[in-house]
C-alpha cells in the first residue's frame, strides 16, 4: 500500500512484528503437495510459488532433497490417488524404491518431488528492516484499538498505547485488518461480520539429524507428520497432524482454558504462545516417536526446542483441509477488507482485491 502512494498506520498489539503464524510454521514453500483433498489450494500454491521464490530467493533454501511419503496405514489418500494428483497439477513426483535412510514396511510409496523451504526468521527481518525506511508508514507497536467512529467516508479509529495507555486518534479511508487469529476480534470492532475459523494451539518442534539434516519427509495423509529443514536455519522442524495440535476452539474467537491461567491472553486480545507460562507441555516424545516409524534405524533425531502459537483456519476447510487466503470487503466507503492468510505464500492474492 506504502509503495502505491497511500499513507499507512500499521498497528500492532505486540512490541516486534513476527512473532507469532509468520514465525512458527513449518516453513514449506508450498508446491501444491500438501493438499490432495484441496485442489484449489493445491493450484494456489503452485501459481504463487514461482512469484514468491523469485522476490524472496535468498531466504528460500533450495538445495535439499524432499520426499513425501503414503502411509501403510489410514491414509485419506492412497499412492496411486496421489500421484494422479500430481500429474493432474503437473507436479514432479517420481517413485523411490529401496532408499536406505526410509523403512518401507511403514510406507506404501515414497516420491522425490521438487518442495522448497523458506526462512521465517530472515524474510520477518528483512520485512522489518525495509519497512523502517519507508517514510510513509507510521507503525504503532504495543497498541491496541480502542474505539471506532464511523463517519462519512472514513473511519477513526482510536488506538491506545499499553505502555503509557495515552490515546491517539487515526483517520483513514480504509482500513485492512490482517491479524489472523485476531481476525474476529477486529472485525468486532468495526462492527462487521465474523469470518467463520476455528483456531488450534500448535507446537512446532525443533530438531537436528546428522543423517537426515538436508532430507524432508511429509507423509500423507491425514494422522501424519513432517520433518523437513527451517529455512536456511541448520535445524529440522518437526510437526505432526495428531500431536502439533494442543487444543482446539471451534468458537470464532480464540477461546482456550490456558486464558484461565494467562489472564493477559483474551479470546479477543490473544499473546503471543511461546512466552507463555500456561503453554501446554511439549509433544516433542510423541512426535519423534511417531516419525522414527518412517526412517530406518540408522536415522537419530535429537530434539532442541519447540515453538507455540494458535493455528487458525477457515471452518469450510474441516474436510478438504485446505488453506485457502481468503479477502473479503466487508464495508465499502469507508472501506474494511479482512485478509485471512492460509499460507504465506498465497499472500498475493491480495492483489485481485485490494
Ligand atoms: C503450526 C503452523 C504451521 C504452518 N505451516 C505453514 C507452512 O509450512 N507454510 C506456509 O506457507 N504457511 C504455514 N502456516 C500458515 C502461515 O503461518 C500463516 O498463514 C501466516 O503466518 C499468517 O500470517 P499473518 O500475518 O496473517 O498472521 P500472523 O503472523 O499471526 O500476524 C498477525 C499479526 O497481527 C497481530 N495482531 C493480532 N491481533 C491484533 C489486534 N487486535 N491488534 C493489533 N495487532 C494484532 C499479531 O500480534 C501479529 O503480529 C502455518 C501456520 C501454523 C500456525
């Protein structure tokens, strides 16, 4: 918007920006893989890709080896509906057979595919440091809105500094709301309607492997689990579908016991996770437990750390899983958009809209 020409207020509630979904991800370049059940996603993915390497490269690792994998057992998918898949959207997925670092009692197929991985930590700086140069974009950290007016083509909004609680008031044309999980609670605010999300606590973990520390492996689909490089880090991140999810709201807002204890995080004002005292004890056995099934027992994975934040996604998708980045307008002069980022990747489809 800065680079349009407009005159930005960004506000954010936390004192840094990145902190919370734009960090703790699993980091994966999305290529389409990943959803089988969405091929809307899939095709989202795939048509962002080429945009969002080309702008970002040298936070992109691209010299790994990246497998995905189907499951003996309970699969959504099964290896044949999968590589349909991927020939229908025209994604490489070649057959491995006999790779010694993988236990093929456990996998029906395992495929070499062309998968990226991108480094949360260097795009949050660079973005951070290249917004600091703009001129005409006022960012107000540790700020919360307090009120809102409506008036003839233009909203004011009222912002309150948690430090000082001192008031300022902002006037604008338009205002776009991107907090993800805080999605709702804005929407409030500007007295339009919710977005329909359900949102879930989610760890990451942080692992190393001498012998698998350039490998990824996603295996499909559905109770599953991946480990794959963070970005140009050196460490692997580790999630998995049945034990990376905590706990899980199914309300618009946010709403989990742990506020209980963190009376700091409201469903509509949410912390940030990992500095968190009531954050749930880590899964970190669990998932390794479960992933070692897929390697053979020359591979060792050593944990080191885990990051926590709330993963939110859009209702629809409790089937298809898909992520879509949905942007709807929701109040026109003054104007209101609310984008709800599925993937960081997808994020130009903001353009079609804004
Ligand atoms: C566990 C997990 C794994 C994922 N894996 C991947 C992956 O591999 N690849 C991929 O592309 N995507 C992945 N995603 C999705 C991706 O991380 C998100 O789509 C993306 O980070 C959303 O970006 P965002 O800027 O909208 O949200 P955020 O990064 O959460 O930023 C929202 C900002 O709004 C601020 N905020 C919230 N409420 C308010 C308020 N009321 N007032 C002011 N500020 C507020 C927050 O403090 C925060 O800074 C994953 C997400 C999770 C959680």
């Amino acid at each position: 918007m800065a680079g349009k020409g407009h005159r930005v207020a960004l506000v954010e509630k936390e004192k840094e920006l990145f902190k919370k979904a734009s960090i703790v991800n699993q980091a994966r370049l999305h290529g389409g893989y990943h959803y089988p059940r969405s091929v809307a996603t899939a095709i989202m993915s795939d048509d962002n890709k080429q945009r969002f390497t080309e702008e970002h490269k040298s936070f992109i690792l691209f010299e790994f080896e990246k497998y995905y994998a189907v499951d003996k057992f309970g699969s959504l998918t099964d290896a044949a509906q999968f590589k349909r898949f991927c020939r229908f959207i025209g994604i490489k997925c070649e057959p491995i057979h006999g790779h010694p670092l993988f236990n093929y009692n456990r996998l029906e197929a395992l495929y070499l595919t062309t998968e990226y991985t991108f480094d949360p930590v260097l795009i949050g700086e660079f973005y951070k440091e290249k917004i600091k140069k703009v001129s005409n974009i006022d960012i107000f950290y540790f700020h919360k809105i307090k009120e809102v007016e409506k008036g003839s083509g233009k909203w004011n909004v009222i912002v309150q500094d948690l430090e000082d609680k001192s008031l300022k008031s902002i006037e604008c044309v338009g205002v776009i709301n991107a907090t993800y999980s805080g999605s709702n609670a804005v929407n409030r605010q500007f007295g339009v309607d919710d977005i329909q999300l359900m949102h879930e606590i989610s760890e990451i973990a942080f692992i190393t492997s001498p012998q698998v520390d350039n490998i990824g492996l996603t295996v499909m689909d559905g109770q599953f689990g991946s480990i794959m490089p963070y970005g140009k880090s050196g460490l692997l991140s580790l999630s998995s579908v049945a034990y990376t999810h905590h706990k899980v709201s199914y309300d618009n807002l946010p709403h989990f016991d742990c506020q209980l204890v963190n009376r700091e995080c409201t469903p509509d004002f949410t912390s940030i996770c990992n500095f968190c005292e009531a954050k749930p004890r880590s899964n970190y056995r669990k998932m390794i437990g479960q992933m070692k099934q897929y390697y053979s027992d020359k591979v060792a994975l050593n944990y080191l750390t885990s990051y926590y934040t709330i993963k939110s996604k859009l209702k629809a998708n409790f089937i298809d899983d898909g992520r879509p980045t949905e942007i709807s307008q929701l109040h026109k002069n003054p104007d209101y958009y609310c984008i709800f980022a599925g993937k960081i990747n997808s994020i130009y489809e903001i353009e079609k809209i804004v």
